[in-house]
C-alpha cells in the first residue's frame, strides 16, 4: 500500500503541474470547501413559514437558430441550435421561482407530488426521493429538480450558490471538450485557434482505428500548441461491457500501450481506457503508469464513486451532475479528496446543468478545470448558452467568472419562451 504522504504529494503535484502549465492559481489542498453541508438554521428559520413550493413546470422555449449537426466520435449526429428545448421552474407562494434543466414530461405529475406543499430549504430531504423516480432517459431524473430547488434556495437567502456552498474560487477554468473525431491535422488547426483565442486545455477523443493514429493526434496538437497547452484524451470505452459498439475496443494490451505513450508525450489525464466497471483492470492500469486516468461519467449514486476510490481505479472520478444531482457531486467531492484524488464533472447539458458544475467546481478544492463543448465551428459553447440574457463568456484569461445574482445567477430569455 502507498503511504499516505506519497499519495497526498503525488495528489498535489497533479495539481500544481496543471496550475504551472496553465498559469492556473495554485489549489490549496485542505482548503475549505464547505462541502460537509450549509447550516442554513438561520436562514431556514427567517423563512419557515413564508415561502412553500406550489408548483413545478416545464417551459418550452422556441428555436432561434437552427445551426445544422455535425457527427460525434462514433459518426452520431449533433444537432445544434440556439434555443429550443425547455427549462424547469419552481414556483412558490412568495413568487420567488427556482429554475433548472427541463425534465421529461411524464415525470412532472411525481415531481409535483414530491415537491408542492414542501419548505424549499429542505432540499436535502426533496433530492433523496427525487433520484427514486424512474429514469425514461439518461437525462429525465430528478436532476433537474433538485439543480432548480438549489437555485431556489440561492434565490431565497439571496447568495450564488457557490458562496452558499461555501465559496472559494470567483472564476473557473474550462477547458475546450471535443466530440468529433476528425484529423489529426483538423485537430492540430482547431487548437491552435482556441489556443489564441485564450483557451488553455483541450480533450481530444481518442478512438480510431489503430493506435499510430491516436498518437498522431496528440503530436499534431503539441506540434502547433507546445508544452504549455494541457491536453487530455478520451477513449470512450466505458460502455463496451454493456453490449455497445461506441467506438474502438481496447483491450488491457493496448489500453496501457496508448497510457504510456500518452504520458511520453504529456497528456494530462486519459480518459475511459476500459469498460466502466472493470475496475481491477483499471486499478491495475493506473498502477503501471504514471499519468492520471479518469473516469465515471456514466456511475450512478456514491456508492459506485466510493467503490471505484476505494479500487484507486482512478485518479480523477468524473460524475455527471445530469443523472447524479449536485448532492452526490458535492458528496463525491469529499470522498476524492479523503484519498487524494481529485474530482472533474462531466460537461451537463451544456445549459443550466453546466452552470451549476460551474458553482461546484468553484467550492471543491480538488478540481481544476470545467469540462464545456467548444468543438468549433458548429459546437461552439456559446449556441446552448444563447438561452441568457447573460451568457457566460471566456475571460481575456482564459477564465469563466462566476456568476454574481443569487442562486444559479441566470437569467432566461424572455423572447424565447413559448407562449400559449
């Protein structure tokens, strides 16, 4: 077993690498993340009484923009556009209205069972039966409900969430997530181009057909970028044991030939080398590299974050706020940094989903970037953010900054909204 001191400097030269290749501040290990839960007695009782939820909607919002599709990794369409799709609000007595990602229809007749009537303080007791509703979609559950009900909580004690979750950070790194997989001198071209426009990381998927072209894409990308751009790859292998064809196999063999050749050329982490749940193979991976592996986007409840820690099948867990809800996430956050290991979200919806990764990520210690769609031309992150009146945009420093209002911070717009 590795002595605990190894593994907590191994944990903050991880970080500090990061920090010193992208000019990133410096995260201070046991700094506080107030991730142990808010005491809201306070605030809870200056509301007990005044504010009940009354109802729980989807509101439709109508397609400004249609911007076409372009094919992810395995050749599936992406189909863009500017507005569309629907928001969840919850209203309350007091016209204070918490919003979040838009649900399933025919989840919303449980959803106001759950939560009319209800204080919205008690959102921890409201998310724990949330996550019982049963899943017609990856993205269908209770997520949405509970990012709203966070939101109304904001709104009520009048903080961002990221200061009511304890602060920390007032601006967030992202990084450039790709999801076509096109050439290695298409790719080299786009980093370049989102190098000088101040991004600082990028992931590439990593799932051609043979191994000399997944290296080729690195080195096209370091060739134009140099050193001092962070780039992680994805594999995409996760759902291979479940039956799937999504992408290139891998077997141990060449998932820890690609790991090592990956670490020469100084990918910061490698993502999904192996099936989801083969965590003595990704265990024993880990042990034969020196690089970081990632993954877990697709695990559902803490119980799969504390099995893969206690594994050590990766050094960086990566849970998806859409199918976990941001209680798990702020959870997961306290089980990796028990064991040195840090936690990066997965991207969301790219919408509201993606801004609370943002208000977490700001509050846990051990997470250094925030994972966000930018596979320009078509995949810029600016389309699904059009929803705002105040989209979030990259700073001249390469930073999202926070947002300042209460709760999320967003605003909708109201030319969007469907009427009737």
């Amino acid at each position: 077993m590795v002595p605990t001191n190894e593994r907590r400097r191994d944990f903050l030269k991880g970080l500090s690498v990061l920090a010193g290749a992208a000019s990133a501040p410096a995260l201070a290990f046991g700094q506080s993340a107030g991730m142990v839960g808010y005491d809201n007695t306070a605030t809870h009782k200056a509301i007990a009484g005044r504010a009940k939820i009354t109802e729980v909607v989807n509101i439709p919002l109508r397609v400004e923009k249609d911007l076409g599709s372009y094919p992810d990794w395995v050749g599936n369409p992406r189909h863009i556009t500017i507005g569309g799709g629907s928001y969840l609000e919850v209203r309350t007595d007091q016209g204070v209205t918490g919003i979040g990602p838009g649900v399933d229809p025919v989840l919303l007749a449980r959803i106001n069972t759950i939560l009319v009537g209800k204080d919205p303080c008690d959102v921890n007791l409201i998310a724990a039966r949330l996550y019982d509703l049963p899943q017609s979609s990856a993205y269908a559950g209770g997520a949405g409900a509970e990012i709203a009900g966070w939101d109304l909580v904001g709104k009520l004690a009048n903080m961002p969430l990221y200061k009511l979750w304890g602060g920390g950070r007032d601006r967030v790194m992202p990084y450039a997530s790709m999801l076509r997989l096109s050439s290695p001198q298409e790719r080299g071209e786009l980093a370049a181009k989102l190098k000088a426009e101040g991004w600082k990381a990028i992931k590439l998927r990593a799932s051609f057909p043979t191994m000399k072209e997944d290296i080729q894409l690195v080195e096209a990308v370091r060739k134009v970028c140099g050193e001092d751009f962070i780039v992680m790859c994805d594999g995409n292998k996760a759902t291979l044991n479940s039956g799937s064809t999504q992408g290139v196999s891998w077997d141990f063999t060449r998932a820890l030939a690609t790991a090592l050749e990956y670490q020469r050329l100084g990918v910061y982490w490698l993502e999904e080398p192996l099936p989801r749940y083969d965590y003595d193979d990704l265990a024993r991976l880990k042990s034969l590299t020196s690089m970081h592996l990632a993954g877990g986007e697709g695990n559902r409840g803490l119980n799969e974050y504390k099995d893969l820690l206690e594994k050590s099948s990766f050094d960086i867990i990566q849970p998806e706020v859409m199918l976990n809800g941001p209680n798990v996430l702020r959870k997961a956050a306290v089980l990796a940094e028990s064991r040195y290991k840090m936690i990066e979200p997965h991207v969301g919806d790219s919408r509201l989903g993606t801004v609370c990764d943002l208000h977490l990520i700001a509050t846990f210690p051990n997470t250094p970037m925030l994972e966000i769609f930018n596979d320009q031309p078509i995949g810029n992150f600016e389309y699904p953010f059009g929803i705002f009146e105040n989209p979030i945009t990259l700073d001249k420093d390469g930073y999202f900054n926070l947002p300042q209002g209460p709760g999320l911070g967003m605003k909708i717009r109201q030319d969007l909204i469907q009427k009737g």
